[in-house]
C-alpha cells in the first residue's frame, strides 16, 4: 500500500515545539511528515476532525504525543 505520509504528528497544543523538532528532524532522515503548520493553507475551511482524520488514514504511522504533568505536594 502507498501512502502520503510515513509519519501524521498528533499533539496538544502547549507540545508544539516539541512536534516541530520532531517533524524537522524526521524530514531530515527523509521521513515523509504531516506537520499542521506545514500545511496550514489547506487546514483553512476544513472540517478538521474529518481532515485529519484522511491524513491518519493516510498514513503508515500516526504518533500521538501527550505531556504530562503532574501536581507537586
């Protein structure tokens, strides 16, 4: 099967920085990524539940990246 992408990056939005580090680092390898602000042009006037949900499917990998942080007492 050929898919668009190798890598779809999925994150919230205070890990930001962290996913564009990801998502440079992957093309450098060569990795083929979709990063949202890579493509912002096409996000506008999409529904972006469905949207994205095609680039997940359309993908052979899709990374989930989720920080937590926890309450200190």
């Amino acid at each position: 099967m050929s898919y668009s992408y190798d890598v779809v990056l999925s994150f919230a939005g205070e890990d930001r920085n962290y996913a564009e580090e990801l998502a440079q680092k992957l093309k450098e390898k060569g990795i083929k990524v979709f990063y949202d602000n890579w493509n912002i042009s096409s996000l506008w006037g999409e529904n972006l539940y469905a949207y994205l949900s095609k680039k997940y499917s359309d993908s052979s990998l899709s990374v989930s990246y989720t920080h937590l942080t926890l309450p200190t007492k």
